[in-house]
C-alpha cells in the first residue's frame, strides 16, 4: 500500500546520525505495518536467518538483524511495539535496545506512535555488541517537538564500580511459562555471570504481568487492528497476508467501546504503576527474550492454539512495552538446532544506561560475537 511513498526528509534520529558520521546504507525488510514476528512481505519477500536459512529472522525488525549479524551493516535502527527489536535481535544472535518512550524521537515512524500508542511503540538502537548499541543510542537521544512523550533526560555514564552490590532479579511469573531448558538455562548464564561480578542475584516475582500483557495485546491487537482496516478501505487486496490474518483476528474476537477504550487506558496507567512499586528494590531483571529460539518459515501465527502462537511465546518481550520499560538483548547460548539464544535486561523508565551497563557485564563473561557461518 506505500511502495510509491518516498519521504521528503530524514526523520530526526537518521538525521542525529549522519551529523555524527553514520553511512545510511538502506532501508532494511519489514512485515507490512511491523505486525508480525516474521519479516516478510509482497514487494521483497521473506528475510531469513543468517544462522539457518530455513529459519526465520524474527520481525517486525528482521531485516535489520539480519543484516547486522551477516556483516552488511555496522549497526541500524529497529522499532520495538511488541520485541520487534529484542526477538530478531535474539533469533539472529545480536544485541538491540528497546528504550523508554521518548528518550529517541519516534518523529516520522509509520506507523504513528502517538495518542494511546506512544507507551507502545519506540524506536531503537540494533549491533554486533553492546558497545555499539550505546554509541547509537548517545547518538540518537535526546528529546525532539514530534515525540509527544520526549523527555530532557541526559545521557549519564555508569562506571562499573557502582554495579558492585546492586540486586539483579530473575524475572518469575505464573503469566511467563514455557520457555525452553536451553533458554532457561541461558538466563542462569546470565546470572551466575553477574554474581561472578559481585551483583546481587536473586529471584524476583512480579505480580500483575498477565493483565499488562493483556491489555498490551488490546492495544496493539483490536485497537491498531481496527485502524488498519480503516485506512485500508479500497486497498484490501494489496495487504499482505500475514497482515490480513492479523487485521481478521483482532478484530474479530473484541468489540471496540469508547467506554472501554478509556477504561484500558487508565488501567494501563494503574498496571504500569504497580510494577514499579514492586521495583523498588530490585531495580533490574534477566529474563528470556522469547520462549524458544527462531522458528521456520511459516510457522509463527496470531492464531490461538498453534505451537509458535505469539500471543504465547513472545509474552516475555510484550508486556515491556504497555509498562514502558526499557530492555536490551545480549546473546548468551545456542539451541540444540544451532541457533542463538539472548537474554533480556529489563530496568526501570529512564535507566537504559544502568540496563547496557548490566548487559556489558553479562557479554565481557560471555567472550568475543561469535559469527554465524554463512
């Protein structure tokens, strides 16, 4: 529906970074409106997995990843409304940051974040490493008059000194199940290599992630869905049918209110608060990124009941973005099939400099990238 839209001019953070010297390469693959964990579409097709080809890159950010882990780019710039920057940055074995809202102008993005969507969907830094990923981030920072929820937070440094003592959770919830022993035994990795650090690991149970997550899927599921279908009138038989699948499904299962619209949004604002009182002390935890690693071709699906249903497996990476909570990726094991497996540092609004602070300890004891072999 918009292969003929050229833009007329750089969105604020492409422009932060060709001031600092970045080389714009291209545009990378998406699903159609980013509304899939599978990057494929009708103009361009599928994007596979460096690792395995028969596998999937992850989405909406797969190209992206993809990219940066088969070495055509140093580094790029992802959108996260649901893990679509931490699942292909776990499924092809690379770092990325999902920030807080605000703190990199989403100015320009299609589609729009604002409104009800602007704790949803942010943009973010994709690399190799971390180190690379924190030089994007200081680069493309920093508040801008089309990001309604910027704010002046300025770019802090966090020496590693002040990790010592600082009490890292391992994430646990009855809403958070399924993951894999490979992917369950990649979060005890990470923390026995924080510990080894002199952090404080402990285990942490949040409560009230199986109402964030749901009401992140009514959000980005019926309310987003019915907007698509909106602005598709007379254009349905150009939407991709992955697109098309999800449009039918969150529509059909949720009758949209104006009542109901409200009382989600004040609920999510209640939900989001009772997470962080429960913060308080620990203020970061490691958790999966997904339930398993990535999954062939085909098989990811909305449609309840399915084996890669996303309602399911990606839940660990969903209910960041009704919260707002910034969390980054690090690789950190590998499937039986020889996939990469990353674990997620979540932390608190505003404190993405302490979360790559934490991710840098995990990847120093992990040891050097490692490359897929193409």
């Amino acid at each position: 529906m918009r292969k003929a839209y050229v833009p007329l001019m750089d969105a604020p953070l492409v422009g932060r970074l060709r001031a600092a010297g970045a080389i714009i390469l291209g545009n990378t693959n998406t699903p159609e409106y980013l509304m899939a964990y599978e990057t494929d579409n009708l103009l361009s097709g599928k994007t596979s997995n460096p690792w395995n080809l028969e596998r999937s890159s992850g989405g909406s950010s797969g190209g992206e990843a993809a990219a940066i882990a088969s070495g055509c780019s140093a580094g790029g710039v992802g959108s996260d409304g649901g893990g679509s920057i931490r699942v292909p940055a776990h499924f092809c074995g690379i770092c990325g940051l999902k920030p807080t809202p605000g703190r990199i102008p989403g100015t320009g993005h299609f589609p729009p974040g604002g409104g009800a969507f602007g704790w949803i969907g942010v943009v973010g830094p994709m690399g190799r490493t971390i180190a690379d990923v924190r030089t994007l981030f200081e680069v493309m920072a920093g508040p801008d008059v089309g990001e309604a929820l910027a704010a002046p937070v300025p770019i802090r440094r966090v020496e590693e000194s002040k990790l010592h003592g600082l009490r890292v959770g391992i994430l646990e919830s009855e809403a958070l199940v399924g993951a894999t022993p490979e992917t369950t035994a990649a979060v005890q990795k990470a923390a026995r290599l924080l510990s080894d650090n002199g952090l404080i690991v402990e285990r942490k149970r949040l409560n009230g992630l199986d109402r964030a997550i749901e009401l992140w899927w009514y959000f980005f599921g019926p309310v987003i869905a019915d907007l698509i279908r909106k602005g598709a009138v007379g254009q349905e038989e150009l939407m991709s049918p992955m697109l098309r699948e999800f449009v039918a499904l969150a529509t059909e299962e949720t009758t949209l209110t104006y009542d109901g619209f409200l009382h989600s949004c004040f609920e999510r604002d209640g939900v989001r608060t009772e997470i962080l009182r429960q913060m308080k002390e620990v203020t970061v935890m490691v958790s999966p990124v997904s339930a398993r690693p990535a999954f062939r071709h085909g098989e990811g699906s909305w449609r309840t009941g399915e084996k890669e249903n996303y309602r399911d497996t990606m839940r660990y990476s969903q209910w960041l973005n009704l919260a707002g909570f910034p969390g980054a990726v690090v690789p950190l094991g590998m499937s039986p099939e020889g996939l990469p497996i990353g674990v997620q540092v979540i932390g608190r609004p505003y404190e993405e400099e302490l979360v790559l602070a934490v991710v840098e300890v995990i990847e120093r004891g992990r040891g050097a990238w490692v490359a897929p072999k193409i």
